[in-house]
C-alpha cells in the first residue's frame, strides 16, 4: 500500500542490457516501502531493449539514456541531475535518494528500513543493507576504507591466502548483524542523503566502474559525515553478471580504479615513486588476473 500522504522514493538505477534481472528488481519494490517509487533507468547503452520496454509499461519508471557507456558513476549523477527538477517541486523524497544495481531484489519493507535506520543515524550520508548472495552467503558490503597497507596486502594476497591479516581488516566481516557504522559501503544499493551526496559532487565520474563506492563513502567520511550499514534492510544480489560476461574489459577497470584511489591519496611529488610502484605492480596483477580468467573460460567452454 503506498502513502499517499509522503512523496515517492527516488530510485537510481544504471542499466546496461540487464536481462532478465531488471523485471525482478522493478517488481520487488512496491513491497519494499509504503511510500512508492519514482525509478530512473539510466541507460549506458542496453542492446537488449529491456529497460525501454520496463519504462514504457510503467508511470513511475523512466527511461533515460545517458549517451554511451559512460560508467556507474556518471550514470548515477546523470539520473541525480535529471530528478533535481522533481526534487525541487517536492514530487519526489526531498531528503532520501536510493542508489541501485538493476540485479538487486528488494526484501519486504526494506527502503522503510534504510530511512529509518537513516534517522537514527542524523550524521549519515549513506545506509546500506544486508547483501544476500544468490548462494545465500553474507556479502562482506561494509567495510574499511583501504590504507596503503592493506591495499597492497589485499591485492598481493587476497586470492592466495583469504584469511590473511590485510584481508580481514579491510573485508571487515566478523559481525554482519550489528548496526554500525563502516568506512564505506557496497554501491549495489546504498540510500543516500541528497543534502550529503550534493555536497561532495556527487560519484567521482573519473572511476568507470568500481572503488567509486570505495571514494564516494572515504569523501562523505572526510566531509564529516559517516556510513552506516543496517543489517535490518537486506536485498538478494545477483553480483557480478556484467563483469562476468565481459572480464577482459572489466578486471582492467577494477586495477585501474584502484591506481586511482590510491594515487589520489598520494597527491605529493615526492610519493611519485610510490604511485608509479603502484601502477607497475597493478598492472602486472591485472595481466595475470586476465590471464586466468581467459583460461578458465576456454576450459568451461
């Protein structure tokens, strides 16, 4: 039942061929708040006709095409952009905006869950729910902001030893029920703070596709504000079916980002020599990585 009394929920989503996922995502939101949507689709360039044929069968679904394949980050800001005009007419949620990957199913009541856990929590930019694993594992989505350390720790280790020192602090996953706050937050869906995502610019459109949720929840951080992660509020998330489907593109991305998050964060000349360490060695575990993969593909198909 939808309250009529409160304007729509704005909701994001970036879509790009999303298949059959994006009617399962559309159809659990009615369920997930009382107050009703008003759905985005920016489109990065879907082949598949899916979210043209979802926004023409619904009022409250937009279609809008961002012009390319221009990354999730610019395709969240583009929709922002284009709901500020029903945010100033007070036709959509003026305080709350939710952000969303178009492979994600919304459990019951679970939007109600974030904006109340969003109002206990005043100094919160971004609220993020428990992530359901389509095998029904926990998906470690609130976690510490990676320092030099266990970024290279990580990197180095992460697929060799999971349980390894700098893993564990940066997946930071041993208690997966408790409200808390976190360094950042999985942008698969995240409820954020117009005032707060206003504030810091939006997603950092210089990151194609992923660490911009990484970046986007360190800036609300360094901006005074905090992350919280609200075990209440839980979705099912098919994770990673575009990046499965299109590796040789994707794991470049995914080291490519993560040069940028740190070389951001070792702005001075004399860490020069750390930042071209940094690349080197990402670009030798992003060769290895598509190696691997490449190999593993040919011996499934």
């Amino acid at each position: 039942m939808t309250n009529s009394q409160t304007p729509p929920v704005a909701v994001i989503t970036v879509t790009y061929s999303p298949g059959r996922h994006l009617a399962a995502f559309l159809d659990s939101l009615p369920a997930a708040t009382v107050r009703g949507v008003h759905v985005v689709l920016a489109d990065n360039g879907s082949v598949d006709g899916v979210p043209e044929e979802a926004a023409s069968r619904s009022d409250n679904v937009e279609f809008l095409p961002t012009g390319g394949n221009l990354g999730y980050g610019t395709g969240m800001n583009a929709g922002a952009r284009h709901l500020q005009p029903l945010r100033d007419a007070g036709m959509i949620d003026p305080e709350f905006l939710l952000l969303s990957n178009p492979d994600v199913v919304f459990g019951e009541g679970t939007i109600d869950e974030l904006i109340a856990c969003a109002r206990r929590w005043p100094d919160a930019a971004a609220v993020g729910p428990k992530i359901i694993e389509e095998d029904g594992s926990i998906y470690p989505s609130a976690r510490a902001v990676p320092t030099l350390g266990s970024g290279i720790g990580h990197a180095v280790l992460g697929q060799v030893w999971p349980g390894n020192p700098w893993t564990r602090a940066y997946r930071d996953d041993a208690d997966m029920d408790t409200e808390r706050t976190a360094g950042w937050l999985s942008g698969s869906c995240l409820l954020v703070r117009w005032d707060a995502f206003d504030a810091v610019g939006g997603f950092d459109e210089r990151y194609f596709m992923y660490m911009e949720d990484v970046d986007l929840g360190d800036r609300f951080a360094r901006a005074g504000y905090v992350n919280v992660f609200c075990p209440a509020a839980t979705i099912t998330h098919a994770r990673g079916h575009v990046a499965g489907k299109h590796s040789d593109t994707m794991l470049p991305a995914h080291h490519e980002s993560a040069y940028r998050f740190q070389a951001d964060r070792l702005p001075h000349w004399w860490q020069a020599p750390l930042r071209s360490a940094i690349r080197a060695g990402l670009e030798v575990r992003s060769a290895v990585a598509v190696a691997r993969t490449s190999t593993s593909n040919r011996k499934d198909s």
